[in-house]
C-alpha cells in the first residue's frame, strides 16, 4: 500500500482498534493502554502511515475544540443532541462551542466566522438552508465540517441525519389508520422539512380516498403552532382536518395548546395529531402526544466520531453518510380512544 493511499482507518483496521484509538494515540493522550499504543505504532510502522500536518497539529495541542451549531438553543431536541456530542467529545479528548442560528441566516454566518476564528478542529453544524458557501470556504480550508439533518446528498460533506422520508410516511400512516382522511401537514420552511413531507405524500397516494394539505410555517416553534391553531379553529368544521402531522412536536405542542384552550375540538376523539422528535415535553404534554422520535444519542455520538475521524485523517479520508431510522411513539393524541397506547 502506497503512502498517498493509507488512511487513520488503514490503521485501526491492522491495528485492531477505532478509528478514535488511533486519533487519541495521535494526539498523546495517556488514557489509551499501553498495549493498544504498541499496537497503532508498529501498524503506523507497517503500513508506513505519516500523519498529515493536521493531524500533527492536534497533537501538539493546538486544537482540541470542536464547533456545533443547531438551530435552536432552547430547542429539547438540540439541547439533548448538544449533551451527547459533550460527552462524546470529552471523551476523545475535545471540547465543545455551542452556538444556535435560531434560523437566522446572519447569527449562523456569525457563528461560523467566531469557530474560524477560534481555530476549532471541526464543526458539526444543522444547517438553516443546506450549505453556503462560507461552510464550503471553511470545509476547503481544512476545517472538517459534519452536517446535520441534510436531506439533500453532499458529496463533499459528511452527512448524519435520521430518514425524514421515513418519520413523515410512520406518522402520517397512523393516522389513516386511525380512520383520518383529512390529513394537514404542517411545518417550515420547506427546506427544512422536504424529507417529512414527501413521506406523508407516499403514505397519502397508498390511501385512495385520503386527502392531505400543507400549511407551510415560518418556523418550528410553539408560538408559530398557536398561529396554525388559531387558523384550524376559524375554519368551518366540514373544512377542518380530522388528522394532523406537525413536523416537530413544539410546533404540535403549540397547536394542541390553542386548540383545547378554545374546547371547540377534542384531541383526539375530533381530532389526531402527531409530531416529530420526541422532545422531553412530549410525554408529559396536557394530552401525551404521539411523535416520531429519532435517534438522537445515535446521531450525536456518530457526528462527533465522524468529526474526530476527519480531523485525524485531513483531506484523505472519505466524507460519511450515516441515515438512522426513526421510529413511531404512540400515545394519547392520535388515539381516538385510549386502546394500544405504548409509552
């Protein structure tokens, strides 16, 4: 094997570890065995592997930090993803800056300018519009950067995200058989929530005689779920839904708040309404509320391996793309009575 063509995971392969022993033996850290080390070293030897000057980099010391950027701060799902990628990180000898664009495009750029500036080794960032051209600048200067929830291929960029397509079609599957035919899905912007919405579409055209709209929202917020509330009240009954996929559950929280403060529509016996992600509130909502939950812990520990993986390996290693399946949680608002509830 050449030297152009070994990689970090050349090395974990001979040397019979991770791709994270290899990195914290690049890096000095003195937790890793002794015996683990011998091993990397003579595989290094044997496959004439030479760090790259990034990697050379982290082992001096002059890197151990890594960005994360969400979309919310205050937002369960984020706050849990950030908890993770902490321990994650600690772990493999990084700390972690955390920032929220709070999906403004101007607060992410800032972001970004203030985790160049802070020469971290790598960024894990959920993007507010797919990837701009600071995030590519970024990615060509050396800086490793991790998308997260990008449904959209990216070639040039390591991708972690849970199957949105997957989450929409479970969600709104179980409301067609909870016998709604009159299916809203709301959620936005668009880009930000395509794969959730092309999944509800699939689970629709399997069902003749099932109709679905979409209301598109400025964000994914409990404020922005009043506003839709408000909106199905002022719709006369023979228009209004009959079964509802919010694509989160803060926006779904929000609704069902408006909703049954007004007491003109029962959820669920008038209506079944779901959300996405399984945030803490969910279960303990004033109805426990059905939800997609993804993987979080899985999609924040793979982020931060991949990040380490990359920052090791420079330019050489191969960009990664890690889809985990959602799975249905199903509780009281979707239910039209209290049968089959799971928790």
């Amino acid at each position: 094997m050449s030297r152009g063509r070994v990689h970090i995971r050349d090395v974990a392969r001979i040397a019979g570890v991770s791709v994270g022993t290899v990195s914290n033996v690049l890096n000095g850290r003195t937790s890793v065995k002794p015996e683990l080390v011998a091993r990397v070293h003579t595989a290094m030897r044997d496959l004439d592997y030479v760090p790259n000057s990034h990697a050379r980099q982290l082992s001096s010391g002059a890197s151990r930090t890594l960005g994360l950027l969400v979309l919310s701060s205050y937002d369960s799902f984020f706050n849990t993803l950030a908890e993770v990628a902490e321990d994650a990180a600690e772990k493999a000898g990084f700390s972690v800056l955390l920032g929220g664009s709070s999906q403004r495009a101007e607060r992410e750029t800032r972001y970004l300018d203030l985790f160049e500036s802070q020469r971290v080794g790598g960024i894990m960032l959920a993007p507010i519009d797919g990837v701009t051209p600071r995030m590519r600048s970024i990615q060509a200067g050396g800086t490793p950067i991790v998308l997260l929830g990008v449904s959209e291929a990216e070639p040039n960029f390591s991708v972690v995200q849970s199957d949105a397509e997957r989450g929409g079609y479970l969600a709104v599957r179980h409301l067609i058989e909870q016998g709604r035919n009159r299916i809203l899905v709301a959620g936005g912007p668009m880009h930000q929530v395509r794969g959730r919405v092309d999944g509800a579409t699939r689970a629709v055209a399997e069902s003749p005689g099932v109709r679905m709209d979409y209301l598109s929202t400025v964000t994914l917020t409990i404020d922005e779920g009043r506003r839709v509330g408000a909106r199905i009240l002022e719709t006369p009954p023979e228009r209004r839904p009959d079964g509802i996929f919010a694509a989160n559950d803060l926006l779904a929280i929000g609704l069902m708040h408006e909703i049954t403060r007004a007491g003109a529509i029962r959820i669920p016996d008038d209506l079944s309404l779901i959300g996405h992600d399984d945030i803490e509130f969910a279960a303990t909502a004033q109805v426990p509320l059905t939800t997609v939950r993804q993987p979080v812990e899985l999609m924040a520990q793979a982020a931060v391996d991949i990040t380490v993986s990359e920052i090791a390996a420079g330019t050489a290693e191969e960009h990664a793309r890690r889809v985990y399946s959602p799975e249905l949680v199903v509780r009281h608002t979707s239910l039209p009575t209290s049968v089959g509830v799971h928790r």
